[in-house]
C-alpha cells in the first residue's frame, strides 16, 4: 500500500533538523511522496534543497501564504518566478486566504493570491490552497479565473458539502488531514461523501494538524522525538483510516484512489 502525502511541511524550523529521519520512517511506512509547501520567500530555498536532496519523493512547491503576505519584500514575485524557473518539477503552494486571524488588509491578501493563481495558470501547475473562513470569497476568485485544467487543491479541506460541485467543476481536488477530525463526524462525513472519489486526496500538514488518537487503534500515532505535540508525516495513516471509515470503505481502496489522484495533480 502506497501512501502520497499531498501537503506537508517538512522544511518547518520545528522538525527540519529531523527531516530525514522523519521522511525515512514515514517511507518505511509506505508514504513515498512528499509535497512539501514553502510559506514565504525566507523558506523557499530551503524547500528547494529538500527536493534536490530527496527526489523523488520530495516534490517542492513554491508561495506565499496569506499569513506571510505583510512580511513581503517589494521583490517578492520576481523571486517566486525565480524560484519556479530553477526548479522545474515544482508546484504552487501555500497561498490562499485566512479571515480567521488578525491577518491585516483582506484585500492584500487577495491580490497576491491572484497573482499567485495567475502565475500557476501560466506555469500550468497545480497549486495548494489554504482556506481559513473566507470560502465564498475563494470561490468567488476562483470562478474569475478558472476553470484550472492543471488542477488546484484545497489543503485540510473543511469547507462544506454544497460546495465541493462548484469546487470540483473548476478543477478542485480536496485533501484531508487531521484536521477533519475537529468537524462533527456527521458533517464530516457528508461533506467527504460529496467529494468525487477521483479527487480525493490526504494529508499531514505536518508538524501541524496532529490526528486525534483513536484510541485502541490498530494504526497508533507516530511520535516526534522531543515534541509529542507535533505531527510525524507517518501520521497519514490515522488519516486514511478516518477517512475510509467515513466512506465506509476499505482502507486499502481509498489508500490507492488518493494515491492514484496525487500522482495525476503532480504530473506536469
């Protein structure tokens, strides 16, 4: 069984000094792909040595996370468009839209996730989205300019069920991470039994989005040494076993189907 991490951070200053351990014992485990976010302009070389270091299970991906757009440098997209001119097997991502911390100018927010948008629409590459309480605004910049033949996913997916149509129809994919876990099991479960099975994918997020033990498990949660807080990219598993159990549906099934829709996101 084959696993594809579809949106971790393994360059975060919190386990990068463990990185190679961690990605060790996560491929030991049966994850095989990384697709590891950069978040500001400080960690995209970082990123890029990851993915020189550790191909091909690293795949880097280059932007500009709204928590990080009023840190920007005036040179900042020439420095993107750098980035992604020697890097040729990277991807878009982290960028989006987060109304749900004192982020500053929303409005800011949204011209650099557009330029960032146009930019993967140029690049005709894929871009991984994060979303924090601004769903009908994304959607709303979405349509203006999708639809997105190359694809774009919605990372920690915990938007509601009567838009993934409209997410999908514009070439959305919706990953999963621990963070499913804080939804009411109900709603959970009807907004991942909306999404199309060719467009789920899962997630770390690691080291944040820690799963929530399941107890008597037979999956139990993977360690970081040093911090028990803190989310091991192995950790995939507790993910898929949630999610295969809010499809009602073997694990080893969904396992393929995610792994299968990454492969096809990040062929370019």
């Amino acid at each position: 069984m084959k696993l594809f991490d579809a949106h971790c951070h393994l360059q975060d200053p919190r386990i990068f000094h463990k990185a190679p351990q961690l990605t060790a014992s996560a491929i030991d485990s049966g994850v095989v792909r990384f697709a590891v976010n950069g978040v500001s302009e400080q960690d995209w070389p970082l990123v890029k040595q990851m993915g020189e270091s550790h191909h091909p299970h690293i795949i880097p991906c280059f932007g500009l996370h709204p928590w990080y757009v009023a840190g920007r440098t005036p040179n900042w997209l020439n420095t993107l468009k750098q980035s992604f001119a020697s890097t040729p097997s990277a991807a878009v991502g982290e960028i989006g839209l987060d109304k749900g911390k004192k982020m500053g100018d929303f409005a800011d927010q949204v011209h650099v996730f557009r330029q960032q948008l146009e930019l993967a629409k140029e690049l005709k590459r894929p871009a991984s989205i994060h979303c924090v309480q601004a769903f009908g605004d994304l959607l709303e910049i979405m349509k203006s300019l999708g639809p997105f033949p190359e694809g774009f996913l919605l990372h920690s997916y915990l938007g509601s069920a009567e838009m993934v149509p409209e997410f999908a129809n514009l070439g959305g994919y919706f990953s999963f991470s621990g963070f499913l876990m804080s939804m009411k099991t109900s709603e959970a479960k009807r907004m991942v039994k909306a999404v199309p099975f060719d467009r789920i994918l899962l997630e770390t997020d690691a080291p944040d989005a820690l799963p929530k033990s399941q107890g008597e498990s037979e999956t139990p949660l993977q360690p970081v040494e040093g911090d028990a807080s803190l989310n091991h990219p192995a950790n995939i598993h507790n993910v898929l076993v949630y999610v295969a159990s809010l499809l009602e549906m073997d694990k080893e099934e969904v396992a393929e189907a995610s792994y299968q829709n990454a492969v096809r996101l990040f062929s370019y």
